[in-house]
C-alpha cells in the first residue's frame, strides 16, 4: 500500500498543516488530506496508507447524513485544471475537496459526552470543565448527565487551550457563541446517536464552523478520529482508559521508547503502522455501513 505524505501543486498557495495541504484555487480551496499522522504536537515520518482518504470520505458522509449547512463544493477533483509536473489527479482522489473559501470562527467548538483528555484533567483539579460545574464522584471516561460545550482557543502550535464560555463570547459575542453552542451540540448529539447504533460511543468531538458571505456553516473535517474520541461501546468501561479507534496503537508505543518528544521521533514499525490503519478503516466501515476500498 502506498502512502501520500506530502503534495506538490506547482504554482498554487499552499499551506501545510500537520495533515492536510490547503491550496488556494483563487475563488475556492482545494483541501487534500494526506497520510501523514501526528502524535504529541509532532509529525511522524512515516505515514498511515489510505487515512487521508478515510478521513475525506467519512467526513463526505457525515456531510450528507447531518443534512448541515457546509463548505464542500465537489468531491471530484477530475473536473478541475490541475498544473503539470506535480501530484496527480489519480494521487488526490478520494482525499480531497473542493470548498468554499470562508472566514473562520476564531474558536475550536468543543462537545462533550464523557469525561476524558483534558475535561477530566480539569474536572480532577476543580469538579468543573470549562466553568461548567459537574457532579461529584465522576469517574475517568464516565458518562455526563449531558453533552456539555466546552471551547477552546486555536492555538498555531502546541495544545489548544481550553476557555469558558464567557471568555468565548468575549472573542465571537454573545450571540454567535450561543448560536455555535445550539448547533455544535445539536450535531454531536444527532451523530452520537447514529454511532450508537453502529456499536461506537462518540466520547467527544471538536467542530470548526465559519462564514460563507453571511451564512455560517460547518467546515474542516467532521466526526473522524482525528477530531473525536470513537470508543467501541462493547468494551466500555468507565474508571479507565478506553480502546479507541484512532492512534492509540502508536501513541502507547512511542510511550515505550527513549523518544523524549522534543527532537524528531523514531520510525514506526510497519506492525504500528499496520494495526492503526486497521482501527481508521473498522471506524469507516462501522459507521458508514460500506466496505472501504
């Protein structure tokens, strides 16, 4: 299996984030998922094979099913004049998209439907998340009475930082914060459900929503386990970690080896790379009901 792990558009503005290559097509973006994986605010060398094309082509379904306004134009990069000398056609399918250039919501909408990563840190500090007061005696992973939205700054590098909702209005205004708030629960709350009946449990999920002219809509990828917590419900247990579908398999063994994760981390074994493209793919399969090829 063959990996993409970098683009080359000759002559077109590109900006490389940590997964995707965001080219400017003047009037619209091109938006190309590659197979690079990040762990610990850093880019691996090697990559996964097919995970940008997972992550586009779940992000494509839950589009469709979630009926939400958003910033895909096309699927099909065929119909668009790519420059020679380059990445091919053939190489983007599957991976990219075709959006509508927007201005982003300068915040990360953050859902919550259990308590792991950094709300459970906070909780254990302070029984809140965000300035959102919850029960006492809240496990690790234990289900909340309900979704709770809980922002966060973007950050250009390192961890995005987790804030209050008044501090959310401050920056948005209180108006849209609320309007982001309904939506970014509305949808958690929906997808979760779907997920249930696919045997996930959707623990949490960040969404990025922008402007197109005046309307707001949803944009960036949606509910894949690059910005979610997929948990298999069959195996939940709450007062631990749990198995996940996601880079769980290389986060616990770079955890094993001497990388100190401040110089540039090891080479996977082929058996890490192998095993976490499997869990991206059984999420695929699983949620979307259709065999991944």
């Amino acid at each position: 299996m063959s990996v993409l792990s970098t683009t080359n558009l000759p002559g077109l503005p590109v900006r490389h984030g940590k997964v995707r290559d965001v080219y400017d097509l003047s009037d619209k973006l091109l938006l190309v998922a590659t197979d690079r994986i990040s762990a610990f605010d850093w880019v691996m060398t090697s990559g996964i094979p097919d995970k940008g094309r997972i992550l586009t082509q779940l992000s494509a379904f839950w589009f469709e099913l979630l009926g939400v306004p958003n910033h895909v134009l096309s699927m099909d990069v065929s119909a668009l004049s790519l420059p020679s000398g380059g990445t091919t056609g053939e190489e983007l399918a599957g991976r990219s998209m075709v959006v509508k250039k927007c201005r982003v919501a300068p915040v990360e909408c953050v859902v919550r439907g259990y308590l792991e990563g950094s709300g459970w840190k906070e909780y254990r500090q302070n029984s809140a998340v965000c300035g959102i007061r919850l029960p006492a005696g809240l496990s690790q992973c234990s289900k909340l009475p309900e979704p709770i939205f809980t922002p966060a700054t973007k950050e250009e590098s390192g961890h995005d930082q987790n804030i209050s909702f008044a501090q959310m209005s401050e920056i948005v205004g209180a108006a849209m914060a609320e309007e982001l708030r309904r939506r970014s629960i509305d949808i958690y709350s929906r997808a979760a459900t779907h997920a249930a009946r696919c045997g996930i449990i959707i623990a949490d999920t960040k969404f990025e929503w922008g402007w197109a002219g005046d309307e707001l809509i949803l944009i960036d990828e949606v509910l894949t386990p690059d910005s979610s917590r997929f948990w298999p419900a069959d195996q939940y247990q709450p007062g631990r970690s749990q198995p996940s579908f996601d880079k769980q398999f290389l986060r616990e063994w770079l955890e094993t080896t001497p990388w100190n994760k401040n110089s540039p981390p090891p080479p996977l074994p082929e058996e890490i790379v192998t095993r976490t493209r499997a869990k991206y793919v059984e999420a695929y399969e699983r949620l979307t009901g259709r065999k991944f090829s």
